[in-house]
C-alpha cells in the first residue's frame, strides 16, 4: 500500500482531467501537455518506486468515465486505509468528556476516510478522529447555521458550518478560541480531500487554541 486516501482522490482529480481533456479537444499539443502536467503533478503528490509509477502511467491514456472508473478500482487495493477506531480506542482519545457520543463505527468506510467525524446533535459537538504519527482526536461546537463557502479541511466549495474549539486558559475561568469552517457533510468533505497536509496544518492550527 503506497497510496493514502487524499492522494487516491487526487488520482481520480487527475483520471476526471484526463478524460474531459480527452472529450473537449482533439488538439494533440493540448492533450500532450495536460498528459505531462498530470504525471508531473502525481509525481510530485506521490512518492512512488518505478514499478509503482508503472501503475499509474496508464491514466494518460483513459478515453472516458467508464474507462476511468476502471483504471481507478485497480488501484484500490493500493490505498492505505484509515486506523480501524474501537469505542476503547475513542474513549481514550476523549478521556475529559462525561458523556461520549459514539459514531456508528460499522457503516464507516476505514479506506474512503483520511479523519472520522461525528456530531452529537444534543449538545451541537463534533468529535474528529486524524492521525498525525498517532491518532489524535478534536472537540468542537458547530453552528447550526449553514452557508456556502470553503472548507478549511479539504479546500473545497460547498456547504459549509462554523466550528469552534474553545480551550482553558492558564487562568480560572479563561478560555481561548477559534472558529473556521469546514464541510456539513464529513463524508462529502473526506471525499473531496486530495491534500493530506492541508488537512493536518489545519488540525494542527485549530488545535493550538
């Protein structure tokens, strides 16, 4: 397994690109150069052996969404998976709160996620799950007020919400914050995400309340 999940979307980013180019133009120059723009572009996302590299090579030639869709389920097996979560696991990761919520774990899809999040809709929290060398976990409040913008995990358009993670200070009764936003839909957003470091810069930011 060479590949983890942001870098297999953004495999399929480039499959999509591929094909449009394929189906918009029939200039070859234009063809040539988007084919050498998106091997540069993998190149430089996926650290790769040559005989990895020999799986990859075959996008440039995908004619249409069919044969795209193909050339991505071969690689499937390749992906590295997300760390399977156990409520132990989580209740670590969560060891302040009283009352834990838990996510359904057995619909999660380990190989489609590069975070786990979940919201306990009693009290308006999300719990996210990353790893970052070790799996570390977040806590933080979501506004119910939904609007479009860009998220701050996956650098996506769409529907976002606020979240905000508050943190006691080095004196009693201060708190420090900070509030971004990031995707309504956690499932959507982990879809979405072809950039593993984007991702962990914003943890790592958010975090250090």
């Amino acid at each position: 397994m060479f590949i983890n999940v942001a870098q297999f979307n953004f495999i399929k980013q480039q499959a999509k690109k591929i094909t449009q180019a394929k189906n918009t133009t029939n200039d070859g120059a234009v063809l040539k150069a988007v084919q050498e723009v998106v091997i540069a572009d993998l190149a430089q996302k996926i650290t790769m052996t040559e005989e990895e590299l020999t799986l990859l090579l075959p996008i440039i030639d995908l004619k249409n969404q069919q044969e795209a869709e193909q050339f991505v389920n071969t690689l499937a097996s390749y992906v590295k998976p997300f760390p399977v979560l156990t409520k132990a696991t989580i209740k670590t990761l969560f060891k302040k709160e009283k009352k834990l919520a838990y996510p359904p774990l057995e619909q999660v899809d380990w190989q489609s996620c590069s975070f786990i999040a979940w919201d306990d809709v009693s009290t308006n929290r999300r719990y996210i799950v990353y790893e970052h060398g070790d799996l570390r976990g977040l806590r933080g409040v979501i506004s119910k007020n939904h609007v479009k913008g860009v998220c701050s995990v996956c650098h996506q358009h769409g529907t976002v919400t606020q979240f905000t993670l508050a943190k006691k200070g080095n004196q009693v009764d201060q708190f420090t914050s900070r509030t971004n936003y990031i995707c309504v839909d956690s499932d959507t957003c982990n879809e979405q995400i072809s950039d593993l470091e984007h991702m962990l810069q914003f943890f790592a930011y958010i975090a250090q309340t």
